[in-house]
C-alpha cells in the first residue's frame, strides 16, 4: 500500500475543534448559534443521522433544536413547521433530513426555507450562488470532500477531476466547488460510456455512486487522490450470520495501491459531513448578525 490515507475523522474532530472555539467568542457577546433538525418518520439510519448531528451541535456550544414528526406528517404541516423555523430568531440554520416520506414533495419544502438558514446548501438560491461564484451555503457532504482534498494538495488550479455521480445533494456541488479550483471536470454518471477510461484520467477522483467497490484498482491513474463518498452496508459472513459491514464505492485495498492520497470508509468522507454542517450554521449565525465569519478551513 502506498497511498496517504487521509484521516477525515481527525481533520472533522480538529474542524469541530475551531468551531467549537469561534461559537465560544460569540457566546462572550451573548450570541449562541442555533440549529433545527427536522426529521418526518423513523428510517433507522435517518434516525442516527439525526441523533449524532443533536449531539455534536451541543458538544460545539450550539443549541440543538429537533422536531420529529411522524412518517404520516403531511407536506403542510412539514410546510407549517419550516415557517416556524424561518420566523425563529433563535434558529440560525435549518436542515430537514432527507428523504422525506413519500406524500411530502421535497423540492416544495427545500425552497420554503429560507436560503440565509439553508445550512444544507439545497436551496436554488444557494445552489446557483455556487455555480455562479457567489458566496453561499454549500452542501456539507462535498465541502466536506473538497477540505479534504486540500488537506493533501491545497493548490488544485489544472487538475483533472472526474465525479462519478450528478446527484443535488453530492455530485453537482463537488463538480461546482472542483471547478471553482480551477480543476478541469468530468461529471460522470450511470449512461456514461467507458467509465473505466474515463476515470484513469483523473488527477481527483471523487465516487459518489452507492455501489460497493465498483471503482477498481486498475481504473485509479497513478498518484490520484481518491475521495470514497460511498456509505454502503454488505452482509460480512466473518463477523458471524446476519452481520453487516460498511464499504465505499472503491475498492480500497486495490486502489490505495495506486493513489497517492485516498479517503477510508468509514473514517472518511462520512464525519466531515456534520462537521461541515456545524461550520455552515457558524456561517449562518454570522451572517444574520452582519458578523464577519471566523476562518476555521485553513488545516
Ligand atoms: N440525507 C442524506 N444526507 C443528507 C444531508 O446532507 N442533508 C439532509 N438534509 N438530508 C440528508
């Protein structure tokens, strides 16, 4: 194995650590930022997803605001609630996790928050602020990606990037943030053609598919950094009957033999996730007071 493995448990937890310290100078001013989740119904890993955000939003000095609704919650009363937390002086950001059971038309609620809460970065507003170059909210997940990436190569202007994936929530942004660094980038998908030939181009290599190690040693270019946005469980017969195991969507053994630089799963991409979310709702607290925002990316 010759690749760096970059730790993003450890570059989250030092993240936290800087938020931690900006929310504790605000709170000498009296300003205690705070944080809403919304969660409508009880998909299991929603709910760990939710519970984890509570409770580190409370360990970085910030309140945690929940609302959890039942899975039969209609699209008005998700509605209702969002306006609530839109008129909220005590709430700085506003995340409502999704997917949202099916009688809820995500779109409708994610463009009734206000875009200076929109902490997710999913609002249009938000959304074409990053395609136009204007300061914004930007999604956690591949902010997340994108510090990590510059935790091993902090200059990127040249590079080729290739995505895989063109989801809202990971692949759109990352291919945004990536040419935002004046990477040349590829957006891949499920209809693109050689995807292997593709990939072996790639300077960055950023996979955000959901299917278990389906990027192969032999398709990483020499010395690339692979970022692994895949958060998938396989059964793992060793651990014993029934047991489950999370992998990403690289091959990691094969790959880390060929990278130079390449996220673990788990270990990876996934603590950056609400690390970056707790950044966002500093930004937002900031915002809203006409502060300026502390730096906190520079690793
Ligand atoms: N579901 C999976 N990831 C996310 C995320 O980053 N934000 C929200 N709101 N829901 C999610």
């Amino acid at each position: 194995m010759s690749a760096t493995i970059i730790d993003g448990k450890a570059y989250a937890a030092g993240l936290r650590g800087r938020v931690a310290g900006a929310v504790a100078d605000l709170s000498r001013d009296g300003v205690v930022p705070g944080l809403a989740v919304v969660l409508a119904g009880s998909d299991p890993a929603s709910q760990i997803y939710v519970r984890n955000k509570a409770r580190q939003t409370v360990e970085v000095g910030m309140e945690s605001f929940e609302h959890l609704l039942p899975a039969t919650a209609s699209e008005a009363e998700v509605l209702a609630l969002v306006a609530r937390l839109n008129a909220d002086p005590a709430v700085d950001g506003i995340l409502v996790q999704l997917p949202l059971p099916a009688q809820i038309d995500s779109q409708k609620v994610i463009e009734a928050i206000d875009p200076g809460k929109d902490v997710d970065g999913f609002h249009p507003i938000n959304a074409g602020r990053l395609m136009t170059g204007v300061p914004g909210f930007v999604s956690c997940t591949p902010l997340g990606c994108l510090l990590l990436i510059r935790s091993v190569r902090p200059d990127l202007a040249g590079l080729d990037a290739v995505v895989i994936g063109r989801s809202n929530i990971v692949g759109k942004p990352m291919a945004q943030l990536l040419l935002g660094q004046s990477c040349t980038v590829t957006v891949a998908h499920s209809r693109t053609r050689d995807l292997e030939a593709v990939c072996r181009r790639a300077d960055i290599l950023v996979a955000a598919v959901g299917r278990p190690d389906m990027v192969r040693g032999d398709w990483i270019k020499p010395g690339a950094i692979v970022i692994d946005v895949g958060i998938n469980r396989v059964p793992n017969p060793q651990a014993g009957e029934g047991k489950t195991r999370v992998v990403g969507d690289v091959a990691f053994a094969e790959a880390a033999a060929v990278a130079g630089a390449i996220t673990p799963v788990p270990g990876g991409v996934g603590p950056m996730t609400i690390a970056c979310l707790l950044r966002n709702t500093l930004q937002a607290a900031c915002q809203r007071r006409g502060l300026p925002m502390p730096a906190l990316d520079a690793a």
